[in-house]
C-alpha cells in the first residue's frame, strides 16, 4: 500500500482515540492521533482522496504503522 485514504486515516485516530483517550483539562489528543490528525485535515482542506504514505510526517507513519500491526 503506497497511499492511504481519508476513510484509513480516520479508522486510525479512532483506534488510537479508543486506546489511549484524550487526557487533561484541554482533552488534548494522544501524541499518536494528533500526528495523524494532520494529515487529515490537508486531505479535507485539499480535498484530496489520498495520500501517498511518503508525505506522511516520521510520527503520523509510525502511528501508522503500529495501527497496522495492532488491526491485524
């Protein structure tokens, strides 16, 4: 898989939501959610479909990648 869609990107910050919930007195995202939160919200301001995997900063593509190792 060399791009992944909003419909992924999503089902990842879910899952990472799920695990380890919003803590503080601000409800601040887990490291792991706000790294994709990223590039989430360029793929709906952009209005892109997808996003290659490269553009993907180091955080958001190892969230990723535990993501998928966690859902198989």
């Amino acid at each position: 898989m060399s791009e992944l869609t909003l419909m992924q990107i999503e089902a990842a910050i879910n899952y990472w939501r799920a695990r380890l919930p919003s803590a503080g007195e601000d409800l601040r995202l887990c490291a792991q959610a706000s790294a994709l939160a990223q590039p989430y919200a360029m793929m709906i301001l952009e209005r892109r479909v997808s996003v290659p995997l490269s553009e993907l900063s180091e955080n958001a593509s190892e969230a990723w990648k535990l993501y998928c190792l966690a859902a198989t």
